[in-house]
C-alpha cells in the first residue's frame, strides 16, 4: 500500500480509507446517571452512563485513592442475528469480559485516583445498536460520562472544586487492512472481512494506553503495523476534538 | 374516594388522576430487528425488539404452530441508583423473572399461534430508563414491534400474505391507590408511596388479558378494586389508540 | 353463565363449582420447625415450616423493625412426570421465584413487622404432591406455621407477650372459568382446561391482598371477573374458618 | 468393648446397643410416582419415589440396559436449624453429592440392567426431617419405592412379567462408637459424639454394598472395625425383614 | 482366593499381588506454596501444594484452634480423554467434591488443631496425569507436603517451635477384587475391572482413618474384606517409610 | 533509553535488557495427550496438552474444516499467594477468558485448517507455577504440543501423510518498560513495577500475530512503541529456535 492508492479507494459507504463514520455523542442522553453520553460511529450505537458513589471497594480502603472501572454489554438483539443474553445464560462470555476489561484499563490511564479521592465510578457502556467498532465508540463515549460525573461530584462537593481527577482526554478507534488496504473505523461488513484488525486507545495529546493488533487472516508485517498506527492517529486526533466540542458549556 | 374527588386532585407532576404521561412510541428504532419500538411513558423509556426467526423450540416441533416469548431486563443505571448486572450476579432475579413471564403472556393472549406458523418471535424489552411503569411500558411498546416483524414475516414471505397470527392489539398500564384515591399510569415517586398497586392488561376491543392487583400497603376492598379497573380501562384505551396511530402506514 | 347454571353443574370428582376439595391442616407437623403445617387441599399436598431467628437481614437492621419471607418449592416427583431439581439446574425457575414472592408478599400483608421486631421469620413451603392449586394451599397454610412461630416466640421471650405481630389472618384459593363456567378451587384436570386462571389472596375479615387473573385462552369480560371473584371470596372465608378451627388450643 | 458391657449400656432413648429406631415404612405415600415410600428411623423421614420413564440416558442407547440413579436432598427446615436451599445458592453441595450417589451405587448394586430393558428409574430420597441416619433411611426406603415401580412396569407390560431386574434387597444402616461403645442406628444427639462413624449397605442375603467408615475423632483399629460390621449386619439383617414385611402384596 | 494363589499370580506390568508400583515423592517441587510434594503412583502424578495463612475461617475465629482443609482437581488432559474443565462447565462434580473431603478428613485425622493454634492449611492435590489411585496418591503426596508447610510454619514463628500439630503421619492405598483376586495399588486398567474396589486411609501406626469399600461388580463377604484390609495394610506400611524417607532433612 | 544504555544494565537475575530466561522445553511430558510440553521460562512453568479428536462442532460441521481452541488456567497455588479455584466460585474469571481466547487467536494464525480435516484440537496450558510470562510461555509450549499432535495424527492415518496442516511456528514473549528503559521478558518482580506491558506474538518467519502493549503506568510513545517491539523480535526469534531444536527427531 501507499498514499497513492489510499486516495483513489471510495469504501462501500462513501468514505475514504482515513476517514471516520459520522460520530454523534448526544450528552446527558440518561436523566438518572451521574453523567451520560449516546454515542453513535455510524450505526453503531452505545449508551454510556458513569454511576459515582462515595467509597470504594473493600481492598482499596484507607488508601486515600478512588477507583474507575466498566462494564460492557450488548443488548440481545444490538446484532443482526439475536444472541442469547448472558444474564439467561448465567455467565459473562469471554469477549464481554475482554472489553469491559479494556475499557476500564483505558478510562484508568487519564485519571489520578488519589485526586479523586475515596470515590467510585462504574462506566456502563451498553450497546443498543451494533455496526463494528462497539469498544472503542464505547471508551470514546465512557470518557464524556466520566468527565461529566466529574464535574457533577465537585459541583456537588463530593471532590474539592480544585481536585484534577482527569490528567487528560482518552478516545479509540478501530484500524484494520482490507485487500492489503489500511482503513479506519471498521463497520461491520469491512470487519468481518479485514485480515488484520487493530484497536487503538490513544490520549488527547496523541500518546499510546492500548495497542491490540490481531492478525485474523496473514500475519502482518511491521510495515503494514505502521500504517494502522498512523491512521488510528488521525482518526483519534479528530475524536479527541468530538469529545472536547461535545464537553463545551 | 368519589368522583368528586378526583376531579380536583393534581398531582406532582401537573396530571389529573385519570391522565397518563405523556406517551411516545419511535417505531423502527432499531435497523437490526425484524420489529421494534423505543416507546416513552414519562421519563421510562424501554426499547422493545421483536426477533423473528424461522423453526419453534423443540417441544413445539412438528405441531404447525409458532412461538412467541420474551425477555424484560434492566439497564444497571436505570434507576437512581446503580444495580448490579444479572449477567454478572449470574442469574436472572425474581422480579426479571415474572416480568418476563408477564409480557410474553399478555402478547401470547392476542396471537393466533396457528396462524403464525412454525416461527418464533422473541420480544426484547429493555429498560433504558426507568421511572415507573417499565412493565406496562415494554408491554405496550412489545406490540408495536411484534406487529411490525409480523408484516416484516410477511413481505418477506415467511408468513403467508393472508395469515392473521394477530388477533387483535394489546396494551397495559398501572394504576394505584396514594392516600385513599386511585390514581392512572404511576411515576416511581407515586409508584413507591402506593398502598394498593394494580397492573391492569387490556385488550384493544377492552378485555382484560391479566389483573394483577397487590396491596403493598392496607388490603383492599370490592369498591377500591372496581375503581382501580376503571381507570385501568380509560388508560388502555387511550393507549390503543396511539399504537393504531404509531402503526399506521 | 347464570347462578342457575351453576347450581346444576357436578364436576368430575362430584364437586359443585363453589364447593372447596377436603382440606385438611396437620399442625406442628414437623418437629424441628418454630411452627409448622402439612396442608391438604384434595390431593395437594404442601409441607409449610416457619423458622424464626433473631435479628433481621442487613439492610434491616436498626429500624426496630422484623421480617418476614417465604420460599416456594415442588419435590422433582411432586408432579405427574418428574421435573429436574432446580438445585441441580444450578437455577432457580421464574415460576418458582413468582410464587415465592407472591407468598411473602401475602403474608407480609398481615404482619406488623414492628410488632415483630427485629426478629425474622422464613416460611417455606414445600410441595410434596401436587394436584393444582398448590401456591393457595401454600400461603394458606404458611398462616397456620406463621401464627405457631410467634405463639412459640412469645412463649419463649423472643417477642414481648403482649405484641400483635398479627393484625389479622389470610387465606388463598384459586378460581377459574371452564367452558364459560366460572369454578372454585381447581385441581390439576381442570387447571389445564381453564380459559382464565385466578388466584386470590384475602384477608380474615374479607379484604383482597392480592388478585392474580390471567387469560390463559380467550380474553375475560368484566362480568366474568366480577363472578371469579365472588367465587374467591365464598372459598376464603372457608378457609379462614378451618384457619381458626387448626389453630384452636 | 465386650458383650457384657453391650448388654448393660442404655441410651438416651432407652434403646440397647444393637436395638434399632422403630422402623415406619408407609408405601405408595406418594400417588403420582411409579413406586414410593415414606421411611421413618425414629424422628428422621425421608420421603422416596421411584420415577420410571421409559427409555436410557444417551450414553447407553442401544445396549439394551437399563440405568437406576439417585437423588438426595434436604428440606431446608429438616433440621434443628435452617439451612439456605442449593437450589437458592446456585450449586450441590459436597455432602448431598456423595450421599446421592452412594444411595444410586447401592441400589445398582442389586439390579440387574439387562432384565431391565431400556428403561430409567430414578430414586428421589427427599428428607422431610432430620434426626440422623438420613442416608441410610433413603437407601432402605429406596428400596421399597424400586420394587414397586418395577412391579408397576410388570403389570403395564413395560418390563416383561418374566424379567427378574431386582437380583436381591439392600438395606442400609448407620452404626458408631461412642464414648469406646460401638452402637447401632444413631441419631442425631449421638452422631454428633461419635469417634467413628460408619455406614454399611448390605444386600438380603447379607453380603457388602458399601462399607463406609470414618474416623471422627480417633483412628480405629481391627478389633473395632470388626464390632461395628457386626452391630451393621445385625440391623440390616432386621431392615430386610421390615422392608419384605413393607412389600407384602 | 488362598496365600497360594496370591504368590503365583503375576500383573500385567509384572507386579505381585501385594506389590506397589514404583513411588516418587519429589519434595518442594513448587518454589512458591509453604510445603509442597510432587508425587507417583507409577504414572499417576499429583502435585500437592500446602498454602498455610495466618487466620481462620469465620465460624472458627476466637476458638484458638487452626483448620485443615483440601482441593482435589483433575487437569482436563490428565486422563485418557479429555474432560471438560470443571471451571468452565460452571460447578464442581461429585466425585470431585468427594474425593476432596476425604481428602481434607484424612489429613484433619492426624492434625492437633489447637497445636496449630489460629491458622489455616489448605491442601491443593493436582492430578497432573492420572492412571487409577489418584486419590490415594494425592492423601499420601498431601501428608508431606502438609509436614513442610508446618516446618516452615514454626521455622518463621507462625507456630512455637515446642507445637506439635501434627499427631502422625497418614497414607492412603487402593485396594480391589479382579477376577476374585484381591489385589494391591490398582492402575486404571485393573480398577475398571475390579468387582470390589476399596481405599484405605491408615496412620502411621497402622490405625485406621477411613475405610470405603464398594462393590462395583458383586456383593462382597467378610472374608473378602479381611483379605483387602490386609492388603491394604501392607502397602500403607510401605508407603508410610517412604514418607519418612522423604521428610529426612 | 539508548542502546549504550541497555547494553550496561543488570537486572535483578542477572540478565541483560535484551535476553532471554533460560527456556526449556520437556516435549511428551504428559503420556496421554496426543502431544504434551512442559514449558519452563525461568521459574514459570506450563504445562501444554494437545488433546486431538476426530470432529468438529457442531458450527462447522460438513465444511471440510479443522478446529483449533485453547483453554489457559492456573493451579491456584502456582503464584505467591492461593487464589480460589474457579470452578469453585463457578464462573471463569475474565483474565482467564482473555488469555485462553488470546492463545486459542494464536495457534490458529498457522494453522490450515482444510489441511486440518474435520478434526478437533484443544490445547490446554495449565501454569503449574507461575514467575511472570505465563501466557506467552504457554503459547511457546503450546506450539510445540500442536506439532507433536499434527505428526501423532498423520502417523495413525487420521490426518494424510502429505497434508500440511501447519503453515508455519508461533512464540511469544513479553516486553516491558522499567524506570523508562526497555526490557525483553520480565519476570513477575519486574512485570509489576512495569510502565508499559506488551505480549507479542510472532511467527518462525518474523511476522506478527498479536501485538498487546498497555500502558500500566504512564502512556507511552511511538519510539517505545518500536523499541518494546525491536526487543521481543529478538526474543521471539530465539524462541523459535528453541522450538525448532525440541522438536527435532
């Protein structure tokens, strides 16, 4: 692959190869939460809530630190085919439990836990609607809720007003190779057929928290790893913008 | 109570005791299934989804008949404060339990399984927001998706052109008694302060499909039980209403 | 239907349709349990214990207030073909949690749960044969063990000897309309064939706990659930006599 | 040890050393299983059905045998004070584990699968209350509730009327060393104190099922083992009797 | 079967009837649990960890007394096929939940627990690969890895040095009846086919801790029993110097 | 960090930045599998089973198709301090999940499965102790038991002889970030001190699988980025040599 090629590929939706799906981040989406977002990469759709609650879990206790971490799920029928819900089937599966994993890992990497002081958030991203890409328009939509509980827990006094919990802004995006071709956010139909796939979380001032590159096909070369870091750059420098916007006010 | 009563009361939110909350049913809100409905009573919002696919359990097989069931559940933050997921607590708790139950025969009571074929219809109601009243609103927002997955069935050619697997439409609300007087369609602040709480299942030509009436507070008597089921009737009627408006063209 | 009609029917085991099965109370009959009843409504046959222990359940504590649940459960070969234990299904089945809940719900109705104070009471109720109508048998005579457990804890200094945890008594039967017929009392051949199933929960002194109708075949008009419940309320009072009688002495 | 000691000893409930409970076995208690027995060692009653469906778990289709298994199980009141049930908790414990298949081991032990056919029997051994020697009490009462449900499926035509699936009877006893005596049938009281606890399952005509023996407190030696299989053979010797008395016509 | 017969008949891996096959005891085999014992049974192995923590369950807190308690595990490949893990199939199996509180009584058997004053030793027993014996192995390879563990306990204070919990040592020995041969250490292909298989767990001083015999096949008699206790005495003679021999230094 | 840097630093073992634990490979360590390594990376030690059946799921029956899956645990006393088993607590852990899956993604990017057949390999990697790496010791091993099983396979005629199944060799290693200098393998002292945490996955010929880098601490840039890379390059060549020699004649 080379620039030349990436400018002449039209994608199946229109977009070129570096170019995200229209984003929406619908802020405050839940009344009952302490902060909110619905966020949207296309027809992707996830809701993510942040619920902040004094004290933190027993093995955290007396350290002066808070705690961040999250949950993700998938409503049944978020796919195109319904899938049976873990609850039914009396387990978190195992993907379910990687991405809450990655999420929490994601949100964790811009917040200093002792400026929170012995506080709890619980992300919650809840995919309604499923069109590839659900874990990272979930961390980049958990990031607005978190910022937004935030804000809610000093204006309430339960952080001092001078406390800086946030060291920063956290968003991801996904990167694959399709037909030897680097593209940015994959929907579903690019996913299913991209040989290699790549989630990147990266900070508002472009520096790396998560790397996940998966050879699903070929194995990939360290060029072609350098291509998808590249666009995964691109693509979070403009969600970092998305976020900062949808925060305004 | 008396009618006289009634008239003169307004309560916390401005309605008269025979109004419902304001009601809103987006159809189509989910691209991926066959049918569905993001409907509002109020702050509750649930998605419904109607999954259709083609075959019946096993215990059904062979006998030309369909299926259909369904799923109610809750977001974590749906409510004020924050519930652990099912999926995580591993099993599925009592209230998840009979609510489901109580949707997929209230939706049961209104089709032709004969008529329906060898398919299965799965409804999903999940509970975006809750402020009262999610049973009754999955109820109500459950037909309108399974109506439309039966047209769906039926422009695809998986239900015969001429089947009517429904028998007619199907609607729910609460009513409750709040210091003596019988009040229409419960917000959580009523909801809560109830002595006697009734979910009432009507039918579009006003039969009553379940009447499940629990005294939370002081038994009650034959005329408070009469009063309950009239405003139950008034709300349901209206309710039908807007499904019809919902589902036209 | 008319009461004329009623007045002619004979139902397979010679009964008229307002007429309840042999019910038989064997009181204390476990000797290990604070109190106890082997409950008979025709061949139902349900073992009731209640466990008193002191102190309550942690969101309970320090209100100076008791509690009272029940669980519900059915021997694998209670019934005509032997179901799995749900012991070993690993799960506990959303027809048992609902009866569960119906039965302490019912029998909270009649607990003044400071008068208990901080005492707790489990009933469980234990299906050792069923022939229908074995949640109305079940809560029936969890009143009887109910009333020994406190009789005993009085006798014993746990609850003060001039308490009334009681305010009053409660007693269940089912109802149902069989081709157009509306019967009290139903067993299991005539369960089946019910077009609407009810159950109903009623207090000593006539007043509704909880009112269950269901349409399990075609929808009910108001007059048919006006003569269900007439019904209900000719077999509780019955029951609450033979109630008083089990617990004379 | 020695006789002489033996013959003076008497227990709390007056019983010799070598003298078992009264012994109660009320057959056909149940009305819906294929056999059945309520079995009474003293206060402890354990309540035992006989399933019989026709057919073979698929691990032994087509062999032309038949399968007996067992299960065991304890009202959560049975005992002196209330245990939470395993169907609550999600999981078997490790006690009704073993019991369960030590009663399914025992009764396979006088079966023979091939004059069976492919035919299930499943003994459910419930106890309905506790008072030591649960285990035992389930396998001899099991018993009772096995031959029924085979005479049963003689007389339906099921198993041929000429086919011998029972090669025997089997019983089964509990017996321990107290305070250096070694006893016959504990109950509870003396279960507790017991230094070695044993089981001992013994066919009609007196050979060995199992032979199960425990060291609660101190080792035991030769001589001691020796006593107890004694005291074991004396009982079970007793309980054939009892149960061919039971299972006259 | 007479002395005779015994001293003639030769095993397919060319053993007596009376002979163990060869035991390894690979003493701290694990560098990072407090005692720890890899042990061979011929090609049954087992990796036996003892973890000793300071503390005591709930129910034994402030009583001044420790607790012993044991795991038994099987790796999914550790048999010829392979098994389903327990951990995935969500709940641990009967005979592993049996073999683990054998284990756990055996070890208790020769525990002093008030010498091991507040602190806990669980005992994790592996079967890493198994071939017939494992629990037998895994009661042996536990005793000495449960001897290290209280070296070490005492070596760093945990324990006064002057404390003497344990009270003996303990072996274990399977035992069984081919072909009507009683017969000595049984690799799988002899346990399938024995028609009596017993384990014997004995103390050092040759007492015993647990006898559990069981017919697959037919009944046995006394004097078969007389025969395998005798065996089994042999070998944990044997087996009980080999672990003297190991513990050396 | 710059390469006079790395070449002057000593860790804690001894070792330079850039090299390796002593590595060895116990290839046939288990006699059942079908191939079987035990895997040592320094005090980390896994052993891997290949468990080869005829068939595959059910989802892939009829396409020709192979199967290759892994499940990776943990003996709970393999690390410092016991962890409860999870098949106690019933549920797999989300750790676990996320390394089986990351296994089982790796061991499929060379394999063929049309090369395959219709059959089925599981790899089991069960860390018998644990010292930092354990995931990509026992992707290392695991390789090594594919093989072995691939050439048991063909050798019983189960797979052709010329078929070529594997495509190519897999390892992987860990690398990290210490106080800001680059290290290749860390054992567990370093990993917990580490800043940025990456297991790579690589082929014999050099290409990546799985690229997994997580900022710990600090986020980290694209020049760590590629000299965390450049390191486990190195260490992943050496291991493929490693593997290359163990599996010679």
């Amino acid at each position: 692959m080379t620039d030349n090629t990436a400018i002449t590929i039209v994608r199946a939706d229109g977009r070129t190869v570096d170019q995200l799906r229209p984003i929406t981040i619908t802020r405050g989406w839940s009344k009952n939460a302490e902060g909110s977002a619905l966020i949207e990469f296309g027809n992707t759709r996830v809701l993510c809530t942040a619920s902040l609650t004094e004290g933190v879990p027993r093995w955290l206790k007396g350290e002066g630190k808070g705690w961040v971490t999250a949950e993700y799920a998938m409503l049944p029928r978020a796919t195109n085919t319904r899938n049976s819900r873990e609850s039914v089937k009396g387990k978190v599966g195992g993907r379910t439990h990687e991405i809450s994993r990655l999420i929490g890992r994601s949100l964790r990497a811009i917040i200093d836990t002792k400026e929170l002081g012995e506080n709890t958030i619980v992300l919650d991203c809840d995919v309604l609607q499923a069109d590839g890409g659900t874990r990272t328009a979930a961390i980049t939509g958990a990031y607005v809720a978190l910022a937004d509980a935030i804000s809610w827990a000093k204006s309430e006094g339960i952080i001092p007003a001078k406390a800086q919990p946030l060291t920063g802004s956290v968003s991801a995006i996904s990167v694959g190779i399709i037909d030897g071709v680097p593209m940015l956010d994959l929907p579903y139909v690019e996913d299913v057929r991209a040989e290699t796939d790549m989630n990147v979380v990266v900070t508002g001032d472009g520096k790396f928290v998560e790397v996940q590159g998966t050879a699903e096909g070929a194995p990939f070369d360290r060029e072609e790893l350098n291509s998808l870091l590249d666009l995964a750059l691109v693509g979070t420098y403009e969600l970092s913008e998305i976020q900062r916007e949808a925060l305004k006010n």
